[in-house]
C-alpha cells in the first residue's frame, strides 16, 4: 500500500469507514501512519461512520480505538492487506486529488480545554452525541463507552454525569417518557430546573418507590459531576469554591424535596426515609462516613428533614402522623441525637423554652431551609419539642381533630392565651362526640393536665407559663372548662368523684358552685319550654337535685328552684311578649320586671283573673327567686326591701291587676270579691311610712269609676246595688290614699255617682207610688177613689214613710244619698279639729262621724231626725248615709291631713283613748 497516494488513501479510509469495514481500515491506519494520523482517523469515523451502530461494527470500533490509542503497536499488517487498493487503483492521481477536495470532515470540539488533550475522549463524546440526536441512546453505546472509560477521566466523569443517567432513564426507568430530554439537555440544565427536570419523571408518576432511586441513581451523579466535569485541576481554595457551588446544587434538591412535599407529601417523604443524603463520588473528598461526607456536609438535608415535619398543609391523619414521627427519628440518628421514644403516650418532655426567641416567620415556606431558622436547625432542643408537637397531634387525632404540625408549633410557640382557649374549647366540644357512651372524663383531665405542660408529672410552678400546646392557660382556667364541659354532659358522679371528693384540684369550692350555678342559668336560658318535665328546665331542675346537698350554702339553688316553679306554672296559661315573640324562660330573667308578665297572662288569656292563687303563687316564687320587683313609686333599690314586704306588694299588684282584668271582663262582683277580701283595706292597718301602699287605693277606685259596658240590668235594686258598691270602693280609695293628689278625681266621681244613685232611688220611688196605686185600683168591689179618698191616702203615705215602726226597713227616701257637700262639709270640720288645734273647744265639740243634718226644702227630708222607738239608750237612729259620710270623713282625714301637717284621725283618736 506503499504505492498509493496519500489522496488515494485517505478516500480508501474513507471509504472503509463509510461501509463500515473497520476491519480493512486497521491494517491501511497502521501500514499509513504517516497519512492517517490520529486525529484523521478521529474524524472520519465521526463523518462517515454510520450512526445505526450494531454490535458487531460496534465490536469493531472498539478494537479500531483502542489499536490506534496504542499506535497500532501490537498489530501485524495482515497478507491480504495488498487487496485494499483495488477501490482505488482506478483512479490515478489527480482524480484521486480532485475526488479528496469534496470530502468535508466533521470537526471534533474539544469537550474540556480545561485539562490535558484527550483526542478519544472528545471523540466518543462528539460520536455519541451525533447518535444520540439520530436514534436515541442505545443501550449498547454505554457498554462501548465504558470500555475507554476507565483510563480516561475526562470521559468516565462525562458518562457518570450525563451519559449514564440519561440512559437509565431514556431505556431504564422510563423509556416512554423521557425521550424528551436529550443528551445536550442534561449537559446544559442546571441548577433548580435541571433538579427539577430529572426528578419530574418520578413526581409525574406518583410512584414514591421511584424517587430514591432517581435520586440516587440519577441526581446524584448529576449534581457531583455537573461542576466537575468541565473543570481543570484545581488547587485547595478553587476547589473549595466549586465544593460551595456542588453544596449550592444539593440546597437546590433539598428545596425542591420541600416544595414537592407541599403537594404530594408521600413522595416527598419517602425519599426521606430511603435515601441517606448528598455523597460524593470524587475519590479526593475528605469523609467521615461511609457515604463519603462529613456531618457538615449533611446538615442542609438535615434541616430538610426537620423542615419537612412542618410542611404538610393539608389536615393529617394518623398514617400521616407516625410518618412524621419516623421522620424526626431519622433526623434525629442523621444528626447524631437521641432520637424520641414514641411509644410513651405521654411524654416528660424536657424544657425547650430557649426556642421561644424563634419568630413566627420562621415557619413560612421559604424560610424552613434558611441557615438562621431556628426550628429546623439540627438541636435537642428542636427534636424535644417536635417530640412534644407530634406526641400532641397524635392525640388529637385521636380525638378525630384534625389538624397541621405547622399549626399545633404554631400554637405553642406564639399564639395567644385567648388562641389557646380556642383551642381547648374545641377539645372539650369534640371529646363528647365520640362515643355514645359515657365518656371517661378522668382520663380526659389527664390528657389535658398533659397538654397543658407536656409532662405527665407536672411542673413544680403550675400556674407558669410554659412551652406546650395549652401551655399559655392559668390551671384553674383549664380545670374550670373541663368542668363546665361535664356538667353540659350532665356527668354528676364524675363532678362529684373529681371536683367534689378530690381535694387535690386546681378550683375552689366556690368557684365549683358559681360555675355549677351559671349551668344551671344556661340550661335554663337555653330552655325553649318552661315544662319542667322536659328540655333545659329538667336540666336544670335535674342539676339542682344532683348538687344542693354538696354544699352548705344552698340560697343560690333555692333561688333558681323558685324560679324554676314559676316558670313551670307560667307555661301552661298562653303567653306571647312584644312583636309576637312567643315566651321562653330567659324571658323572665331577662325581664327587668317579671310581675309584668304575670300581667300580660292576665291580658292574654280569658278569666285567668279566676286562677288568682294560682297567679299569686307565680308572683310569690319570682320574689323568692330574687328577681327585680320594682316598686311602682321607685323610692327604693330592690335589694333594700325586705323580703316580706316584697312579697306583700307582689301579691298586691297582682292583684290588682287581676281586678282590672275582672272588670275589663265586666265581671264587677268578682272585682268587688277581689278587693275585700284579698287586699287589706281595713281602716286598723298600720300605715308603713317608708313603704307606702300605692295598690290597694288604686284598685278600689278603679272598682268604684267603673261603668258596665252593657246596660244596667232591669231590676232597679240591682243597679241601686251596684252603685252602692261602686260609692264603697271610693269610699276605700279616700281613706287608702297615700297622697291629695288623687282626690279631687276620686270625690268627682262620687260626685257623678252621688247625682246617678239619686235619679235611681227617685225612679225607684216613683215606681213605689204607682204599684200603690194600681194595687188599690185593683181592689176587687171598689170604684175609682174621690178626691177626698186621694187626699187621705197621700196623707197617710207621708205620714207612714215617716215613722219607721210601720216599715220593715228603710226606704228610698231616707236611703238618699249624702250630697258633695255634706261629704265635704265632714271632710272640713275633721280637718279643722286635727289641723287646728289651737281653737279650743269649738274644735273639740265636732264630730267627725256624726254630721249635722242638711237643710232640704223638701219635707220628706225631716224624717232623717226620728229616733228609733226600740234603741235602749234613746240615741238618734244613724242613717246609713250618715255611716258612709263617717267613712268618707275618716278616709279623707287620714289621706289628706299629712297636708296640713295634722296626725291621722284614727291614730290621734287611738292616742286619746290609750
């Protein structure tokens, strides 16, 4: 082959690379060294060899590379060797040049300028990258890379960064996906994309046994090798420089791990779990562990693990909890700690209050990973207080609370004692709501004795504010909650048997009482019925029975046991408040007036006025009740009137209002009945100067202007009746009085029933004098009288109307009514006696009960002045309008003297007679 031209051998190579016949090409590249120089040969293997490389020529290249890396040193030119020429032979020497100036050979880039020349390396590397752009990797390149690999470290470190961890995902882990990523991709990504793009493919699938081996397999080489592989050699400060910027690279995993957590917290924690962190591959690395770095090295990803606790946003179950649990047990053995015993249910976790100079910020997202946080910074202090967040998240989710990590730190390490309150309020809502049985209130108390200090023992100050998850809550406070949860489930052996009989509590006794009390006001206010047989009133009639015996102060249940029996006797009549509201017990107690609804009973309901005992029995338990009874007048606080004459006026002002209601009915008689027997109108009482009646006076003169709403009945007696009755009550009212303001209506209306009572009587007398006369006209044999016999008879009915031994009682006539004047007259001398003492004897010789008699024109008046024949002392007979003026006299003395500054008639009357 001597012979041929170096143009002639250059095509002849050529050629042969082209066919590809790598076989003829060894002995033409050995016996023409001086034409087919290294580099040549480098590129026209990279022009002409083909692409679609099977295992065969790729057996032959192999062999080619490596007999031309040795200069064909150990090859023997073959004796066929003669026979390569004949392609050529044809063609002489110019045809040969002229043929050679079309050839274009592809240039070879150097892949590192940084380092020494290695022309093969930079070949197979340029080679692959023009397969891999036709086809794909194959799998059977990576084997033909690796057989130079090993001397040459440009080309190992290239295949272990880029080559081998595209193959494995283009033909190993996923071969249907990955082929978007070419080989120039994965040289040039870096950084977060670059981690995110090799890790996508694991997170895209879902399949959390992926990810540590991509991780691993993939990541790892990637990042170790990414910064080296295009270095030179570098001295000790360089190559710390580029040991910063490979730690820069793994921060990026780690913050990528972080953020997958956020959405797919399964994958994210599994590779935690599997995957032991950051190593290095570099031979010159200095370590401390079988991984091949030192504990510095690992701390970022330690953070990471500590970081990856609190991130899990979405509300956690129990898998999700002990999954956390394992984590912070790997943090722990990964950052050389004493890793927490889960298996205690309430741990003594030791004191890590030096985590509270942390800030709220430090459990944001982006901040987790920060160097400075000081929650994920590789400590005891953050392994025992993650301890006591994760032991308290078990709990709660046993109590089917769910909620985040994130929240329950956050609780306590910044929230609030008012968050805190939140927070138990809702434990103790929650804690009756899972069983249908009786719930085991004491191993509650335990529990949260536990959250409220993270150790089953307690702590020497009680009361002192502490870092768990209730720990912000004074101990009386947490204790008072958990009662007022068990007396919501009416659990009273339970009160008793921990709040009654243990001494040892964290709660007064009085405090029990006040908040067993404020129950039983809730249930009671909460009450949509007044039955006592039912709803929140048996509840609190159920918690008044359980609880009076357990203390010796009982008053506040004897109140509300008082109240309890009106609201249970106001339930049966209809009752409904302002704009249609209908009635419910917190109405009484929200009443600043309670009597006034016994009143709108009375309104409401037809003859309730009939069930006065009844009503009066409802008005005596709401005074017993201590509820405001506020009197009329307002002289004085409700809490500064006796008891008794609370009650007195109570039952009077129901009174009265019952005798209104009567007479709003039309139903006199019963009115009438009401005030003389059920008020105390006698004229003995003794008046009460500091508490005046301003009741009694009011419902008889409301008796007494009363006016039928229908026509007076036809029986005239039974009008002269009731007009009687009415003048009576008036007649009360006067002398009731407390005050002269109210006179000068009272004696008016006298006035107008003085004028109406005379029309009847003269009515009742003119009806007299005709039935006479038609009884003696119809005298069986008589004829019509004469005047002679008219005048005889008028005679003798004067003179018989005139002496009262021919009558069987009193007539119209001399039951004639006292005038306005005589009333007026009376009322005027007894002043004069009592305001005016001074005028001696002419004021003594007045009597106040006897008045002198009117002057009339009318002759039938003189009557008024016959003795009665039968009295034994021989004294004028006393009509008995003269009795009424007495009255009236004596009532207007003792109501309107206090005016004149005069004593009362009856008490001066009782003082000369002591």
């Amino acid at each position: 082959m001597d012979h041929l031209s170096d143009a002639q051998v250059l095509l002849l190579a050529a050629q042969l690379t082209a066919t590809p016949d790598l076989l003829k090409l060894r002995p033409l590249a050995a016996s023409r060294t001086d034409v087919l120089l290294p580099s040549i040969l480098y590129r026209l293997l990279l022009t002409y060899l083909p692409l679609d490389v099977d295992e065969e020529v790729g057996e032959q290249l192999v062999a080619f590379l490596t007999d031309l890396e040795h200069d064909f040193a150990d090859f023997s030119v073959l004796d066929a060797a003669g026979s390569l020429d004949d392609p050529v032979n044809e063609l002489d020497v110019a045809d040969a040049e002229e043929a050679l100036s079309a050839l274009t050979l592809d240039k070879i880039p150097i892949y590192n300028p940084q380092q020494d020349a290695d022309p093969l390396s930079d070949f197979l590397i340029a080679w692959v990258h023009k397969v891999e752009e036709f086809s794909g990797l194959p799998s059977s390149i990576l084997t033909l890379i690796d057989q130079f690999a090993e001397h040459h470290d440009i080309l190992r470190l290239w295949a272990d960064t880029y080559l081998r961890p595209l193959s494995r995902l283009q033909n190993d882990f996923y071969a249907n996906e990955a082929h978007a990523l070419s080989l120039r991709d994965i040289e040039t990504i870096q950084g977060k994309q670059g981690v995110a793009t090799l890790l996508g493919f694991a997170a895209q699938a879902g399949s959390s046994s992926n990810i540590t081996r991509d991780l691993k397999e993939i990541v790892t080489p990637w990042v170790n090798g990414c910064k080296a592989s295009k270095r030179r050699k570098l001295s000790t400060p360089e190559k710390k420089e580029d040991d910063k910027e490979r730690a820069t690279t793994w921060q990026d995993v780690n913050e990528w791990l972080l953020a997958t957590s956020q959405k797919d917290y399964d994958l994210a924690a599994t590779a935690i779990e599997t995957w032991d962190g950051p190593a290095s591959v570099e031979p010159e690395a200095v370590s401390s562990d079988q991984n091949g770095t030192t504990l510095d090295d690992k701390l970022p990803y330690i953070r990471t693990v500590f970081a990856l606790i609190y991130t899990c946003y979405e509300t956690e179950d129990d898998m999700r909890t002990r999954r956390k649990q394992d984590l912070l047990r790997r943090a722990a053995s990964l950052a050389q700690l004493m890793p927490p015993d889960f298996s205690v249910r309430f741990p003594d976790v030791p004191d890590t209050t030096r985590l509270q100079s942390a800030s709220r910020s430090d459990l944001l997202a982006n901040l987790l990973l920060s160097p400075q946080n000081q929650l994920t910074r590789p400590s005891s202090d953050n392994v025992d207080f993650l301890h006591g967040v994760l032991s308290t998240q078990a709990l709660l989710s046993g109590w089917k609370i769910e909620t985040t990590t994130k929240a329950i730190a956050s609780t306590a390490l910044f929230d609030s004692p008012d968050k805190q309150k939140d927070e138990l309020r809702s434990i103790l809502n929650q804690v009756p709501r899972l069983t249908r049985s009786n719930v085991s209130w004491s191993e509650t108390r335990t529990q949260l004795r536990w959250l409220h200090t993270w150790s089953s023992t307690g702590r020497p100050s009680f009361d002192q504010p502490t870092l768990a998850f209730l720990g912000r809550l004074e101990a009386q406070y947490l204790e008072s909650e958990l009662l007022n949860a068990m007396l919501a489930a009416t659990d009273f052996r339970s009160i008793k048997d921990m709040y009654l009989s243990d001494k040892q509590v964290d709660i007064s006794k009085d405090r029990i009482l006040d908040q067993i009390v404020a129950a039983i006001l809730s249930a009671y206010d909460n009450a949509s019925n007044g039955n006592r047989t039912r709803g929140g009133v048996k509840k609190a009639s159920d918690l008044i029975t359980a609880f009076r015996n357990s203390f010796e102060d009982g008053s506040q249940f004897d109140h509300i046991e008082h109240l309890i029996k009106a609201t249970h006797s106001l339930s049966f009549y209809h009752l409904t408040l302002q704009y249609g509201v209908p009635f419910q017990p917190v109405s009484i107690r929200a009443s600043s007036d309670p009597l006034s609804l016994i009143e709108k009973v009375l309104d409401q309901n037809n003859n309730a006025y009939a069930k006065l005992d009844d009503l009066l029995s409802i008005a005596r338990n709401m005074v017993l009740a201590d509820l405001p009874t506020p009197f009329p007048q307002d002289l004085v606080p409700n809490e500064a009137v006796p008891i008794d004459r609370r009650l007195f006026d109570a039952e009077h002002r129901i009174t009265y209002s019952a005798i209104k209601a009567a007479l709003a009915d039309n139903d006199f008689d019963t009115a009438y009945s009401l005030i003389t027997t059920r008020l105390d109108i006698s004229s003995s009482r003794v008046v009460d100067t500091t508490f005046a009646d301003d009741t009694s006076w009011r419902a008889a003169y409301a008796a007494g202007k009363y006016r039928p709403y229908q026509s007076y009945p036809f029986n005239i007696h039974n009008q002269i009746s009731s007009l009687q009755k009415r003048m009576e009550m008036l007649s009360t009212a006067l002398t009731l009085a407390p005050t002269s303001e109210p006179l000068p209506e009272i004696l008016a209306t006298w006035r107008r029933l003085e004028e109406e009572l005379d029309s009847l009587k003269n009515q009742a007398l003119q009806e007299e004098r005709a039935l006479d006369a038609q009884t003696d006209q119809s005298l069986p044999g008589g004829f019509g009288p004469s005047d002679r016999d008219l005048d005889a008879n008028e005679t003798k009915r004067l003179l018989d109307s005139r002496r009262s031994h021919n009558t069987t009682g009193p007539s119209y006539e001399e039951e004639a009514p006292m005038g306005l004047f005589d009333v007026a007259r009376g009322v005027g001398t007894a002043l004069g006696r009592h305001a005016f003492p001074l005028r001696g004897k002419q004021g003594q010789n007045v009597k106040v009960g006897a008045p002198q008699p009117r002057t009339s024109t009318e002759g039938s008046r003189t009557s008024q002045e016959i003795s009665r024949p039968g009295s034994a002392d021989g004294q004028q007979r006393v009509r008995k309008r003269d009795m009424l003026s007495n009255a009236v006299t004596g009532g207007l003395v003792s109501g309107m003297s206090w005016v004149l500054g005069a004593p009362a008639a009856n008490t001066q009357q009782r003082q000369e007679h002591g």
